[in-house]
C-alpha cells in the first residue's frame, strides 16, 4: 500500500477546510470531543501517515496528553552519543504508547564524544520498556567495538520490525537470542546488512522467528561465499530484497513455501538457480541484477511468474532470461552489458521469445543492449501496445535516422521494396502505433560532431505524430540532463509556449524549427545537446555564461546575489552564438551578451532583465548584430550597446525621462535608425517629449505607444508649419522647413487611453488628421485601444483583456471617431 497517496486521498478534507479558512468545527467546541474518540481519531491518523503525529501533538497540551497515552500510537525514541540516561527515563515514564528505539552513534549531526558507560546505561534504560517495542532499529555501532553485552530486560512481545545495520558484529547476539526466545508472530519485518546477524537468523534456535516474517531485506556490503539456507524457512513472505548474498543450491523439486505467497522479489549479485522449475503464482514485480550461478539456461525448465507486470532484468548474459514466462508483463527493463553488436546481437535474440510472450500486454520497454538497429526494428514490430519506450544508447550514430523512420508512415521504395517490414505496394504503418513517450539516453553524445541531422529526424517523429513525447538525455542520469522534442513550429517565436521551460533550443528545418526544451537548476554547469543552434529561448533568473569547451557548449548558472562575476567569455568566438538567428531572454541577467558578436542574429527580444532601470558596467562593450532586423527590448540602456545597422523594427517597453538624450546620444550612433520602418513605445512617461524621437525615423511608416498615465503628446504628429513646435532643417542642409515629421507614417495607435473622455484631445485629433492630409501624408489608420484590466482568483496577477476601440479617419479620409466592436481591440505585440 501507498501510504502517501492513501493519506492525500483519505486527507484531502482536511487540506480543503484550511484553503478555505472554514473551521471543522464551531471556535471553542473542540474540547466537547470526547477522549476516547480523539484517540481512535488520532490512531486512524497515524497509521496512514507518520508525520502528522508531531503535527498532532503541537496543537494543544489536550491533544499532545491524549497522543501520549493511546497506546496504538509510537513514540520514537532516538540513542545517540549525547543521549543521557536522564532524558531516556523521563520519555519512557511519561508516555504510555509503544516505541520506536532508534540506535544511531554515528550520527553527523552530533558530534560528542562516545562514553561507553551512559550509553549502555541509556540502551538499558530504554531495555526496561521492551516489552512496548514495536521497532528496533540499529543504525550504526558504537566505535571501536566499546560496549557491554547488552540484553532485554522483558520479552519483546510486540516487536513488529527488527533492522540492524552494517558492522554492528557482536553486538547484536544478545539481542538475537532475544528475538529467539521472546519474539511473537508479530515481528514480520526484519531488515539485516550484517553477515553475523544474517548466519544467526539460520541458527535451529530462531529459524521459528523466519516462520512469520512478510517482510525480509537482506543487503551485505560484500559478497558472503558461505550459503545461507533460509529459503525453506520462509512461510509467510511478501517482500524479499537481497544484495550480496549466497544462496545454496535447491533441487527443482524442493519445497519452498515462499513461491507461492511472494509478491515482490528484488536481488542484487544474489544467485536464483532456486527459482529454476518452479511457478511463482502471487509475484506482482520482480529485480534480477547480476545474477550468480546462472544456470537457467542449461536446466532448460521454466521461470513461470503469470501475475507478474513488472520486470527488471541486468545481466552480461541474458540467455537464462528467455526461460522466463511473463504471460501479463505490463513494464520490462533489460540491460546487457556486452560491449559491442556483436555481442549484443545474441542478447537481443534471447530477449524476443519473452517480448513475444506478452506482446498483448507489455506496454513499457526500457532497453539498454548494444545491437544491431533492424533487429532492434523486429523486435519492436513484436510489440504493437507499447506505449513508454526508453533507449539506452551509446552513441548518436548507433542508431540512423532510417530507424527513427520506421516511426512515421513511409511509402514504399520505387521498386516497391524496402529494407523494413511492411506490404510492397502500400503505405507502411509506423512503427510501435500506440506509442505516447519515447526517451534516448545518450551517454556519448558530445564526444563527436553535432548531430543534428539526428534532431531533425526525431522532430519528423513529432510532426508526424502529435501524440508522442519525445525525451533526449545525455551524459548523465535521465533526470539531470532531459531535454523534451517537441513538435515543429513554423513560427517558433510566435507558437512556442513552454510554460515552466527555461531554456529552449531550435534547429531549422524545412519544415519549420525543432525545439528542444528542459529545465535549469541554479548553479554548475548544464550541457547543451548541440554547439550551433537558429532559436534560442532563455529564462530564468541570476547570472548565464555561454562556454565552449571539448567541442561541446555548455550554459553556466549561479545566483545574482552574493555571488562573483562569471569569467567571461569574450575571448572565444562561441558557435552557438555565431550560429543563432533568433534570441529570447527573459528574466535574465543579459550580461552574457556583452562584447560579442552574433552575425547571423535576425530577431531579439529582451525583456524583464536586471538591467531595465539603469546603466550597468557590465554592458560597456557593445554587442554586435549586423544583420538583425527586429528587436524587442525593455531597456533603453542594453539598447544603447547594440549596433544594430540594419534594424527595421522595434518594441522598446520601457522609456525613462532622460529616454530623449539617451536616444540621440547613444541609440541613434550604435543603430542605424534611418530605416526603422516600426517602432513600439510602451510606458511612455509623463511630460515626455516625442519630438527628438520622431525627427531621426524619416522612414517610420508604423507607430504605438502606449502609456499607464494615458497622456500622449500629440502635438509631434502636427505638420510643423502648424505649431511651430520644432525648427528641423533637411539633411541637406538648405535651410528648408520639413512640414511633417516622419513624412512616410502610415499608421498610428494609442494604447490605452479613451478619447472620448477627454474632449480638449478631439481638436488636436482632428488637426492631426485634416493637416498632415493636406501635406501629402500617406496617414491612413489612426486608432485609440482601451483595456479592462481583471485580476484572476487563481493567482495575483493582473490580465488584460480587449476593450473598446476608436478609428479617427473615415472611408474619405476625413476626420471622423467611429467606436468599433470592443472585442476587437488587442494589445499590440512584436513576434519575436
């Protein structure tokens, strides 16, 4: 039984009322609960989860009183170096319920000197209640071997889990002719990791103890070469874990009673020639790891486990295993640890009897065998429910991208052949039809060049089929180094919403862009599965540095606090980022990108950076983008260091008042703002002036801005022969007014504000509308957007939804302020 998903379901109420601050009973009732019903409230408790026993306990001195004296309810008592006698009196005299004796001497946390003489006082203080055990746990020994022989006081009557840890030796006899002589059917758990202890639980004196245990986990540190005849003795038993242990050699024909009520059997360098013969009818999951004295094979005589669902079998040799009869198996996981496909082809064979057996059933695979990548192919045809597979694989070119084929439907071959199975004439169904996750484990990816013809392949796989998973790993256990392929996206700036994803890596395909997508953890170093890549998203938080080591790239990540500047990486031209054509960060410190580079760079969105308020010294090394054409920005000051000579368009989120030196000074030198054909204002600030910003973009044909005050200075969109609000002169020099800044502006749209609750703006509207006509302007669409701003009940943060929207100029080209459905109204966004 899950104890922890049993205790969310049998507690959900109990989470439910605290969400909803709604008490479960009236303020003050709660002492009118009698006791006796409080304890066997208390005791239903407990058994299902521990935790909440502390939790119980603290409410109140009622309830911690009535937790002590309900004796179905354990107390743990802990042993440790500074344990005084004192102390284990005063817990055993003061509670009524049984305990849970914990020995642990070599606990880090304390780090006292060991006094043989109180701890074998306290051992026999706690010894005078033995006969409310209901645990006893011996962790680790005293050091050196310094105690006196030790002895229960009263028979351990209810002792129900006996565990003894590595090295205790000597030390646990007494206690073991304890357990002989006064144990009751109700010790049912016992756990061993040391040889002496184990060799005395086969004494004729205690192997009545073994009669009744469900429960045994035997895990030696170092192989014993002596056997250990247990098997006979065990009656009752469920669970039976072991680990370095030698098992004699039973005849098929030999009775043992643990065939027929185990459930769950898990061994580790542990021989199984016992199981040879017999039928295992109650098995549910089973672990073979590095059998010994495999000899399955040559006896020729089944393993029949009809019940069993979960299988785990790793070995160097797994001829024995096509012995194995698993009618019902749902979960197998395989490993061979031959070296080569030559040896792993013979593996493999073995293997596809027990895979064909239950190919009705088995649904998850996790294979890790070298071999041959079309008899992998049959043996995977034999398998048409699978729905979870797991390859452990070697190396990228291990497997082709003719393999990853087989997963999508493919026509036939001109001559109306091919290499894999399938009808001559017809399209060729994919392989493994039911599959929902794929994952490859990759443990030398990096060691060679990058393979990403290999990630367009796979990303064929997701295009083709929506309803897969796909998972890459490498170098490294699965969860630490997981990258997700998802689907390819035609627009992977506009569609690609990975919610909770930090970093997002894209190869460009015909088809569209492959992402590959995982997580990050603050601090170290996280591998990146290619050294070029086209799209890259970041987000996260504190400080990234991009570097290139062992023809590999790798992402450092530490915290922004507290914490030195990351080495930089300038030196270095990085291909990652000599490769990348379009970049998103955001919530990122953006000092990476200081000094270098990025010739091919096409798109850039940064936003929500650490930098957005002010300069930073970090960022006085330009960053070079000659060829990109649209940014996305919230800080005018980063901006300041791109030289961006070919930008056409821009979305700046933030503008602070000294945004107009900035913009003359520093943007308009590092970009070539000639050609800036759109350009998004967001945040405007009060009083702010336009002008200076206008009067650099002849070629400006789209314009919005937006402001959280809602004030707008229109008058820079007046012809300036009007106002007189501005002496421009033409760049050549002659002296001649220009009548209209930004001549070419075509459209223009205020976010955020209402004109029709301002009535002093409708002058000036009608001006702007009616004069730059006059002057020629090409000015065809001028809008008002509003917004309703909402806060959801799920979270705090604010959503906005469409409002109401206003068009200035009519069907003539006259002035005129037409309301339009408010649906239709959206907050402009630059695709990034």
């Amino acid at each position: 039984m899950d104890s922890d998903s049993d205790s969310d379901k049998s507690f959900g109420w109990a989470d439910l009322a605290l969400r909803n601050h709604c008490p479960l009973l009236p303020p003050g009732k709660a002492d009118l609960i009698p006791v006796e019903i409080l304890s066997e409230i208390f005791l239903l408790i407990v058994q299902y989860w521990s935790g909440y026993r502390e939790c119980l306990m603290l409410v109140c001195r009622r309830w911690h009183a009535i937790m002590l004296s309900t004796p179905g309810i354990h107390s743990q008592l802990t042993i440790r170096r500074s344990t005084q006698k004192e102390v284990v009196q005063a817990f055993i005299q003061g509670r009524k319920s049984r305990l849970d004796v914990r020995v642990d001497m070599n606990d880090e946390m304390d780090d006292s000197d060991f006094n043989p003489e109180n701890f074998f006082a306290c051992f026999m203080t706690a010894a005078q209640a033995s006969s409310r055990w209901s645990s006893l746990n011996l962790i680790s020994p005293p050091p050196h071997g310094e105690y006196k022989a030790l002895q229960t006081l009263q028979p351990l009557e209810r002792l129900e889990t006996f565990k003894v840890g590595h090295g205790l030796g000597k030390f646990v006899e007494p206690l073991m002719t304890a357990i002989s002589r006064s144990a009751s059917p109700n010790l049912t758990i016992m756990g061993l990791a040391d040889s002496i202890a184990v060799h005395y639980l086969v004494q004729p004196a205690c192997l009545h103890v073994n009669h009744f245990l469900t429960t045994l986990k035997i895990h030696l540190s170092k192989r014993v070469d002596s056997p250990v005849d247990i098997l006979p003795h065990l009656h009752r038993l469920e669970t039976f874990e072991a680990r370095n242990l030698c098992l004699p050699s039973y005849p098929t024909d030999a009775p043992l009673p643990l065939t027929y009520t185990l459930r769950s059997l898990n061994l580790r360098s542990v021989s199984v020639q016992w199981m040879v013969g017999h039928v295992f009818p109650a098995l549910e999951k089973c672990t073979i790891r590095f059998p010994h004295h495999v000899d399955i094979n040559q006896a020729l005589q089944p393993v029949t486990m009809p019940s069993c669902s979960r299988l785990r079998y790793h070995s160097n040799d797994l001829q024995p295993f096509a012995q194995f009869r698993l009618p019902h198996l749902v979960k197998l996981d395989v490993k061979s640890g031959q070296w080569n496909v030559w040896r792993g082809n013979p593996q493999l064979v073995a293997l596809c009897p027990v895979v064909a057996t239950g190919a009705k059933s088995l649904t998850s695979l996790r294979l890790d065998v070298e071999c041959s990548e079309k008899l992998l192919l049959y043996m995977l045809s034999l398998i048409p429910a699978l729905r979870f597979l797991d390859l452990l694989v070697a190396r990228p070119n291990a497997l082709s991208t003719t393999f990853f084929q087989a997963f999508i439907v493919r026509k036939p071959d001109a001559d109306g052949t091919s290499d894999l199975v399938g009808p001559p004439s017809q399209a060729i169904a994919p392989l493994c039809p039911s599959l929902e996750i794929l994952r490859l484990h990759y443990r030398r990816w990096l060691r060679g060049p990058d393979k990403n013809a290999l990630i367009v392949a796979l990303g064929n796989i997701i295009s083709e089929r929506r309803d897969i998973l796909l998972e890459l790993s490498f170098d490294g256990p699965p969860f630490d180094e997981t990258w997700s392929i998802d689907e390819s996206m035609r627009k992977p700036h506009n569609d690609i919403v990975l919610k909770g994803v930090d970093i997002i890596l894209g190869i460009a395909t015909p088809h569209g862009v492959i992402p590959m997508s995982r997580n990050l953890r603050t601090g170290g170093l996280v591998s990146l599965p290619v050294k070029e890549a086209d799209y890259l998203r970041l987000r996260g938080s504190g400080r990234f540095e991009f570097l290139f080591t062992h023809d590999h790239m790798e992402l450092m990540t530490v915290d922004d606090y507290d914490r030195p500047p990351l080495p930089t990486s300038l030196p270095c031209v990085l291909p990652l980022f000599s490769a990348l054509r379009v970049l998103v960060v955001e919530r990122v410190n953006p000092s990476f990108l200081a000094g270098h580079t990025f010739p091919k760079l096409e798109r850039c969105r940064v936003v929500k950076s650490s930098d957005r308020y002010g300069a930073s010294p970090s960022f006085v090394t330009d960053t070079g983008m000659p060829v990109c054409t649209r940014v996305g920005i919230d800080s005018p000051y980063l901006l300041a260091t791109f030289k961006l000579p070919q930008i056409y368009e821009l979305a700046l989120d933030y503008f602070p008042l000294d945004g107009s030196t900035l913009w003359e000074d520093q943007i308009a030198v590092n970009a070539n703002l000639s050609g800036l054909n759109l350009l998004h204002m967001k945040d405007w600030p009060l009083n702010g002036d336009l002008v200076p910003i206008l009067r650099l973009l002849p070629s400006l044909e789209t314009f919005i801005i937006s402001s959280q005050l809602g004030v707008v200075p229109f008058r820079a969109f007046l012809p300036m022969g009007a106002y007189r609000t501005s002496g421009l002169k033409q760049p050549s020099g002659e002296g001649q007014r220009l009548p209209l800044l930004c001549p070419k502006l075509q459209c223009v749209q205020i976010e955020g504000q209402d004109p029709s609750v301002d009535p002093e703006v409708i002058p000036i509207l009608k001006d702007i509308v009616t004069l730059r006509a006059e002057c020629g302007s090409p000015l065809k669409e001028f809008t008002f957007s509003t917004y309703r701003c909402t806060v959801t009940r799920e979270s705090s943060e604010s959503k906005f939804v469409p409002g109401r929207r206003f068009e200035l100029i009519g069907k003539n080209g006259g002035f005129t302020m037409e309301r339009i459905n408010r649906w239709v109204a959206k907050k402009f966004h630059l695709d990034i």
